[in-house]
C-alpha cells in the first residue's frame, strides 16, 4: 500500500479527533456533521486504500451514504 498522502493524513486525524463520519449529500459531495468539506480524489483515494468503510446507505441500500474509518486503520 502506498502512503498516506498530508491531505489524507489531516482528514483521517480530524475524523479521528472529532469522532465523525464522512457523509455524501444528494449531489456527491462529501463533508463531515461539522462542516468541514472533503475533497472527492482524496475521498475515493482512502476507500481505494481500504481505510476507510461504508457505514451508510441510501434509502434503497444501493449507493453508499456515509464512510467511517475502517477497523484495519483504527488498530494502525
């Protein structure tokens, strides 16, 4: 696995900081409960990367709604 890179390393400690998740709204972007915007590449980079897991689902439980931080990255 690659490194993590400063961007994706500060959205993994706020999360880890705040206790939040990462929600996807009805037009794909994504932010956390407090506001704080993530950028889409460095989103899709850390599910690529596994650290992150789904943790919510839309209505249907076909699209995935919410990320939180996988349990393999909590143990690292």
């Amino acid at each position: 696995m690659k490194p993590l890179t400063p961007p994706q390393i500060k959205v993994l400690q706020h999360m880890r900081d705040t206790g939040q998740s990462i929600n996807i709204d009805a037009t794909g972007r994504a932010y956390m409960a407090d506001g704080t915007q993530v950028n889409q590449l460095t989103l899709r980079a850390l599910v690529k990367k596994q650290v992150l897991s789904p943790c919510g689902k839309d209505l249907f439980g076909n699209g995935v709604t919410a990320y939180e931080i996988g349990p393999e990255a909590q143990a690292a």
